[in-house]
C-alpha cells in the first residue's frame, strides 16, 4: 500500500453553527479553528452537546456551517471524506459485500475492480466467510467492522468517525481499537475521530481536541507523543499514558460540571 | 408410526375448526333444521362444485375473474408504489398528492362503478379500473408510510457516500420501506376481490361476482355457495402465495 501517499489537509478557520430550536437560538459551534496535517489522526473529546458530531456532520457534507469556512485539500484523491457513523448505518436489505461496495457502487466503479476492492477491504477486516450475510446476522462489533470496510474501500482523503465502537462492549473495543490503528497505520488517512473516551483519544490518536459545551468550543489541543506503531496494551499500562489522562480529565472536568450545572438548574 | 414435527401437528389443528363447523352443518340438516332449498348441505355444494368445475364452467369464471384482477391489481400497485417513493422523497411531490388522498381515500370505491361503466363501456375495462383505483390507495399510503420512516442515517450514509437520486430510489428507499410496501399489497389483495366481485353483481356476464348473483336470482343457492368457497379457496391460495413472495422479497426482516 501506498503510505508515500498522505491522507487529506483540512483548514477550519472562524467556523460556527447555529439553529434555531424550541428554546430559542443555539450555537452549536462558535469560533472553532482547527488545522490537520495530511494523514494525521486527530480526535475529539468533549462532554455530550458539544458540537463534535455537528462539526463532524459538516465536513461530511450532511450539515451547513452558518459561519467560517473549511478548506480541505486532498489533491490525488477521488473521494474527498467517507464517514463511519456511531449505529453502523450498514443497510438491512443489503449483504455485508453489497454494503462494503456501496460507496463505489454509487460512483459507477466498474464491476470487476469493485469486486476487487471489495474483496480486499473485507478480507482486511477479517469478514471475508461473512460477505453474503446480512447485517442482522452479524455482531456488534462485525458490523461496525463492515462498515469501516465501507469507508476504507472508497479510498478517501480523510475518514470521519463519529464514535464508531461506542455500543460495542469492552473486550470487542479493544480489540478493533487495536485493528482500526493497524489499518490506519498501513494506510495513513486523515483521521478525525469523536469519541466521548479520553483513553481511546490517547490510544488511537496524534492530537486530542477538547470541546467545551454550549456553545461548542476548542477549549484546549493535546498532543499525544506515543511513537508509532502503537501496542495499545503495553501503551494503555504505561505511566505517562495515566499522567496524561489525568491531565486531560481535569481539562474536560469543569466542562461536564459545568454542563451538569446547566442541565440540573 | 413417526411422530408429527410440532410444526405438522400445529397445522393439523388449525383444521378442527372449519371441519367441526362443516360436519356440524351437515349433520343438522339431515336432522331436518333448516329448509334444504334454502340452505343446502355441505354435500349438496360438494357435488355442485363437481360438476361445475367437471363442465368447465367454473374454470371460465375464475379464469376471467382472475384475470381481472391480476390486470388492474399491476396497474393500481406499481405507480401506487414509485409515487409513494416520491412522496417520500420529494416535498412538492408530497405537497400535491397528500391533499387528493385525503379526499379520495374514504371514498367508498364501488360507488365509482356507475362512473366507470360510463367511461369505460360495460366490459373488461371497467372492472380492471375499479381494481387499480381500490388498490392504488392502500398500497400509496403504505409506501408514503413506509419511505418516510425510514431512519434518518440511512439517508445520510446514503448522501455521504454519493448516492445519486436514482440510487436513492432504487436502491435505498425502495428496499427500506418495502416491508411496509408488502403490508400495503396483502390489504390491496383483499380489497380487490372484494370490489371486483361486487362490480361482477352488475353489468356482466362472466366472473365469480356475475355466478353469484345470477345464481342467487335464478334461486340456485348451491351455486351461488359455490361461488362463495371459491372465492375463500382463491383468497387463502393467494395469500399463500403472496406470503411465499414476500418471505424471499424481504430476506433481511427478522422474525
């Protein structure tokens, strides 16, 4: 694979996302400036209504910033983001294979290269025996493997991940935080990662973004010095992994406080 | 002797029911209770139905009934279907049909007969479009129904991963609201023999309806019984075969 080849640069500057509810205006996202290198996994931690997965949605394209601008660059690169999304999103009335293909079915890949490509994003999740099940016959954490099989498989600039192994149990999250670095270091993709665990920031990526809630802010950017390739294991039981969660904990602690405050008064 | 899976032994018992119901009713009437001109015995419609479907008769009016509704059945379901899609799919889309189903829904359809045979003439045409009409509404509905609750992120992978509008319609809410669709055909099945016949009441000569009636005016009531079963026959082996259909449509539902 070609690890020369660097995922997509993405330059957020001034955005801010506002709408109106039932209560009134809301500022989902206000002032956020973000600039990721090519091919680098950056993720984002933040108390529940912060405004991660709204930032998430619209560098997907599922969403519109009401301020700012985003700039991404992904020069040799067909398909600019493919996002995995928190409940799979893998279509019932489809086989696993026909899920995985989807995003190339859509953009009138030609078959046989398809079938190609198919075949080796599932055999790098390890689904291949399971190509021609359907999603309700898998588990938990298969489906959420297929459908990191289907972003893969249309080789994008970056790779939104909205919370993928958060309904997973314990022993499955580990083992895919395990497979999704592996993957990712053979690939180096951008990555922007939401994920509500700090541990699973530190684990998995090269910046951890902290978001503040309501209005959604960055309130800090941490830089995780872990060198790569990562053994999650050893990484998880070494004491500067604890020392930085710890600071990261206290960082985020006032946010959930604050927005506990707010959701009790 | 081998004894009967569960599942055998269940199917023998949905039996009891309608066999302690026939043999009650023959049994009764040999006993004198009830005039047999007027309500013949089970073995009295038994022997009718033989010579009927011996003679061919039969076979002609099912054959044309049949046929009736097999043709309005297509042409009221499948734009019934791609316009619900729409609907789903697309605010004007929805805008313009939503207000004429709810005025044209509760209307009862046989009372369009007459306006048909108006414009229609007094064959075929008639009753295949007082079919479509009586199966497009339940099937429009259901599908409307079924694409607008499909979950909101199979909308959005769909978009994140470039789907075009076609693709969205063939690939993605067609399949999602296609349990509903089917809910929507099964009533669609029941409501089409039921105007079809009543239509063959009047202005035919041919079909289940036009037996019954003509049987019931000419006092023949072991035809017009006839004709009654046959409808139950031909309702229970279509339902079989539509439920056979939608088990291999929808292979992903969970049971």
């Amino acid at each position: 694979m070609a690890v020369e080849r660097r995922g997509a640069a993405i330059d957020i500057v001034g955005l801010g996302k506002e709408y109106v509810s039932g209560q009134g205006r809301v500022v989902a996202l206000d002032d956020i400036n973000l600039r990721i290198a090519p091919g680098e996994f950056v993720c984002i931690v933040g108390p529940s209504g912060c405004g991660k997965s709204t930032l998430l949605r619209i560098l997907a394209g599922l969403a519109k910033e009401t301020s700012g601008t985003i700039k991404v660059e992904a020069p040799g690169w067909a398909i600019e983001n493919a996002m995995v999304f928190q409940e799979s999103g893998l279509f019932p009335w489809m086989s696993v294979e026909t899920n995985v293909g989807f995003g190339l079915m859509t953009r009138g890949v030609p078959a046989a290269e398809m079938a190609t490509r198919v075949d080796a994003a599932l055999k790098l999740v390890g689904l291949t025996k399971f190509r021609r099940h359907y999603p309700h016959q898998l588990s938990g954490g298969m489906r959420q493997r297929s459908a990191i099989a289907r972003a893969f498989v249309t080789d994008p600039g970056m790779l939104l991940m909205d919370e993928p192994l958060a309904a997973l149990d314990a022993q499955n999250r580990v083992i895919l935080q395990a497979e999704l670095v592996r993957i990712w270091e053979q690939t180096r993709k951008t990555v922007i990662y939401i994920t509500h665990s700090i541990e699973e920031a530190l684990l998995l990526g090269d910046r951890t973004v902290v978001m503040t809630a309501q209005p959604g802010r960055i309130k800090e950017i941490i830089d995780v010095p872990f060198p790569r390739p990562r053994d999650l294991i050893t990484l998880s039981a070494s004491p500067e992994f604890g020392r930085l969660k710890l600071a990261i904990w206290q960082v985020l602690e006032d946010e959930v406080m604050r927005a506990r405050g707010e959701e009790e008064a | 002797m081998k004894v009967l899976s569960g599942k055998a032994r269940e199917r023998l018992l949905y039996l009891i029911s309608p066999i302690a119901l026939i043999a009650l009713w023959q049994v009764l009437l040999m006993l004198g209770v009830g005039d047999r001109r007027f309500i013949p015995a089970p073995s009295d419609i038994a022997q009718r139905f033989v010579k009927l479907v011996a003679s061919g008769e039969l076979a002609w009016h099912v054959g044309v009934t049949l046929y009736r509704v097999a043709l309005g059945y297509v042409i009221g379901a499948v734009p019934a279907v791609a316009i619900g899609l729409l609907m789903a799919m697309f605010k004007p889309v929805r805008i313009f049909f939503d207000p004429l189903i709810a005025a044209l829904f509760p209307i009862p359809k046989i009372a369009l007969m007459p306006l048909l045979l108006l414009a229609f003439g007094f064959g075929d045409a008639s009753k295949v479009a007082l079919v479509a009409i009586a199966v497009f509404f339940p099937v429009i509905v259901n599908t409307y129904v079924g694409a607008s609750n499909i979950e909101k992120i199979y909308w959005d992978v769909a978009k994140n991963y470039g789907a075009s509008q076609m693709v969205m319609f063939t690939r993605v809410v067609f399949f999602g609201a296609l349990p509903m669709i089917f809910a929507g055909l099964r009533i669609a099945l029941a409501v089409s023999f039921i105007v079809l016949v009543a239509s063959e009441f009047v202005a035919t000569k041919s079909g289940i309806g036009y037996l019954i009636w003509n049987s019931w005016e000419l006092l023949q009531v072991d035809i017009m019984f006839v004709g009654i079963v046959t409808i139950g026959i031909i309702g229970l082996i279509t339902s079989a075969v539509f439920q056979e259909i939608e088990r291999r449509a929808v292979p992903w539902r969970t049971e």
